[in-house]
C-alpha cells in the first residue's frame, strides 16, 4: 500500500483540531466562588461557564475520528493482509502500540476532565461553617490531553508509515521477481541426439 498524502492531512487536521479544542477546555475552565445568599445566612456556589465541557468533549469525538479513519484504512494491524518480515514491521508493531497509549492517554483525560468540570456542587452552607468547598476541575487535565492528543499524532503517523512500508516493502518482496529470459541447461535431455 503507498503512503496516502490526503490520509496523512486528514489524521493530521483531526488530530490538531482536538489539540485546539483540549487548549480551548484547559483555557476555559470552571471558576467557581462562594457567594452569600441575600435573604438568609446560607452561603452558596456559583460557577462561571460550561464552555471547557463541550470544548473537551468536542476534542475526544475528534480523536475517536481521527483513529478510527486510521485503523479502518490500515485494518487494526491485525485483519488485513500479513506484512513483510522485518524491521518495517517491527516498527509498525512499535508504533501501533504506541499509538494506542497515546490514544488512551487522551481520551481518559478529555473525557474526565469534560466531567469533572460538568460536574458542580450543588448544596449549601452555614456561614458559620467556613468548610464550604467548591469543586472545580484542577488545572492541567486538559493540557496534559492536548500533549496527548500531539503524542498520539505524532506515533499514528508514523505508524501509518511503517505499515504502508512493511505492507509493500517498498517494491523490495519483487525484486528477483520476473519473466526467466536466461537459458536453462535441461541435465540429461539436452545431451540427447
């Protein structure tokens, strides 16, 4: 198989558009604070926007996409047809790995931190009890999926490369490959009269 030009650009774009996206969710994270209810003495929190969420979880769906275009044109490494021994598979096998934990990697953090940071308190407190604790998302969550999602990028490409080399060996498995031309000394019949 040849090294597709639009396959790279697409993986590529997919995979930058979910990096934007996880920055866009660690730049827009919850805020929250503790604010005093104007009729009685209880104390309540209130969070800013949501945005991170859909931000995050928008990141993840393009990842998913973007390993499943890949692994649907490469077969998974494991339902296509075998490939040529080697070093070119061996990378592949490496790469391929790799690839997964990226993948993984990216997709527990976004999809956790889309999470999290839906996720608000919703009970108040005495002022009197100084323990009222607003839970918000910690920082980095995000970041650490964006390094992620380029992590993954990087290891789909060139896993996507070691396959397209190994599956056609780049023309090496046809090399001594053709039309015998040469004559052929035949043993014994050719001695006959």
């Amino acid at each position: 198989m040849a090294v597709s030009i639009t396959l790279i650009v697409a993986i590529i774009s997919l995979h930058l558009f979910a990096f934007v996206f996880a920055i866009g969710a660690e730049r827009r994270r919850s805020q929250a604070k503790v604010v005093p209810d104007e009729y009685d003495d209880r104390s309540f929190c209130v969070y800013t926007t949501d945005a991170s969420t859909v931000y995050g979880l928008a990141a993840c769906s393009l990842l998913l996409l973007s390993q499943a275009i890949l692994y649907a044109v490469t077969r998974c490494l494991c339902c296509g047809k075998g490939l040529v021994s080697g070093c070119s598979t061996t990378c592949a096998v490496f790469f391929f790995v790799l690839s997964w934990l990226g993948f993984l990697g990216a997709e527990a953090c976004l999809l956790a931190g889309s999470a999290r940071n839906a996720y608000h308190t919703k009970y108040q407190g005495y002022f009197t009890k100084h323990d009222l604790s607003c839970a918000t998302l910690r920082k980095g969550v995000f970041a650490a999926g964006a390094a992620l999602t380029l992590f993954s990028m990087f290891t789909s490409i060139l896993y996507y490369w070691a396959h397209c080399k190994a599956d056609t060996g780049f023309w090496e498995k046809h090399q001594n490959e053709g039309i015998g031309l040469a004559t052929h000394n035949h043993g014994p019949e050719s001695d006959k009269p």
